[in-house]
C-alpha cells in the first residue's frame, strides 16, 4: 500500500484584487462586499507518494509559490483538502526568518519555532554555520545580507532541521555555482535517506536530473504529471512559442500537454 506524504483534493485559493486602501477598508466595513478576485489555484489534485521528488514547474504566476505555501501551512485554501502526513520546512529566499535579528538568532528563532529544544539547536548550530559559510556576516542583521547570504543561511538551517518533507521554492537560483552544488548534494543525501521534497525551480536542467515526478501548472491548473523527460521538453518549447507572443495572444492561449509533447517528443 502507497504511503502519501501530500494529499491535495481539488485545492481552490483565491485573492482578492483591491485596487486601492477605500476598497480594502469596504471589505472590512462591509462582509457583503465582494472586489475582483484572481484565482491562484484551481481545483489542483495532487499526490505525492513518501520519497518521492516532486518538480514544480510553469510561468511565474502560474501558482506554484501558492501551492508549496499552502502544503507548507504558510497559507491556506479557500476550498478543497489537504493531508500533509509528516514535519514540513520550506525554504525560499528568507522564510521563516526575522530582517532585524542577526543569523545566530534567526537560526535559534527557527529553531524554537520548530519545536526544537536548546540543547538541540545548540547541538547543529556550528553544523548550520559552517554550511551557510557566510563569515562574519552570521553575528550580523539579516537586512544587511544579499540575497545570496539569505539563501545560504536559510538553506542550511533548513536541511539541519530535517524535516520529512522539504520544499525549495526557487531558494537555488540566487548564490554560486559551488553553493549549488553543496546544496544539491545535501538535497541528495536527503533523498538517499527516503526523504520527500517538492523543488520548485526555473532550472529545467536541476530538476531534469533530481525530481522523480514533475506537475506543469499553467494559470492555477494542472496541464499533466509525469516522468521529467515527458514534462520539461514539451514545457520548454511551450515557454519559447509563448514568450514570442503578442500581449494580447497570451491572454487566452492555453497550452495542452499532449499537443506539445507530440510537437517536442
């Protein structure tokens, strides 16, 4: 029997769209006042056997971010199910962390925030410092970091927690390329120990060679799930016809799997 890390059934998120402060102070004045509304997710069904690793990919805007929040618990749907069978941490840029406390607090702050105790977070502290290996910079406010030292530091803290279910919202695309490098072979280590991760990323070439599985979600829809080489290719020839389009073009184009993989397959 298929033991499910995720579980999502027919996953509904909305936002609303208030074009200005008058029209979000009628929305808390008033319950029965409804703005326009974008629709980030739309009835998404997903599951994501324990192991496995889950490629996310699609334009920005394409709900990707959203759906790696909610399983997170960062956010929550408007309508649908979700089963999240396991510790979860995702990592993007900053998550979970403070600008105004230094990189030793912040690792202490998530740490505690996990549920962790001191002498645990004592115990992985030097380990998540020499990992980020950003210097000085640890004993410093996390505003004052490029966006490289916020990925660095949260990667570490992030796979130091070991969570069973890690997601990587675009955490990899900013830092070196030696970085990377340590960061995917941490993330293979994880992967070797059964773990599960959901890596959401603009670089086909990761997660052609990482991801067991990969969803394409075009405008909060799921166009098809399936093996890396049957998504990234029809995907990438899809990006290509689609940024040569016309504003006006793009609007109502939407793609179809099968009629890209036919094309590039």
């Amino acid at each position: 029997m298929i033991e499910y890390a995720v579980k999502c059934n027919n996953l509904l998120k909305r936002y609303p769209m208030y074009k200005g402060d008058y029209e979000r102070l009628k929305g808390l004045l008033f319950p029965g006042y409804k703005p326009d509304e974008f629709v980030a997710l739309k009835g998404i069904d997903l599951e994501i056997p324990k192991g496995q690793i889950m490629g996310l990919i699609g334009l920005n805007g394409s709900g990707k971010s959203t759906l790696s929040s909610i399983i997170a618990g960062i956010t929550y749907a408007d309508a649908g199910e979700l089963t999240v069978n396991g510790d979860v941490s995702m990592l993007s840029a900053s998550a979970g962390l403070d600008n105004y406390l230094t990189g030793i607090q912040n690792i202490k702050y998530k740490g505690i925030l996990l549920g962790f105790k001191d002498s645990d977070i004592k115990n992985m502290m030097q380990d998540i410092i020499d990992f980020a290996d950003i210097g000085e910079h640890i004993n410093l406010p996390l505003r004052t970091y490029s966006s490289g030292m916020r990925s660095r530091l949260g990667f570490a803290i992030s796979v130091h927690m070991d969570p069973d279910i890690l997601i990587i919202d675009e955490a990899l695309s900013v830092g070196d390329n030696s970085f990377t490098d340590k960061c995917l072979a941490k993330m293979n280590e994880f992967k070797a120990k059964g773990k599960t991760i959901i890596f959401v990323s603009h670089s086909v070439t990761q997660m052609e060679g990482f991801c067991d599985k990969v969803m394409w979600l075009h405008k909060g829809e799921v166009l098809g799930i399936d093996s890396p080489c049957n998504i990234i290719m029809p995907y990438c020839g899809f990006a290509r016809e689609f940024n040569s389009m016309t504003s006006a073009e793009r609007l109502n184009f939407f793609p179809s799997l099968q009629f890209y993989q036919n094309k590039y397959l």
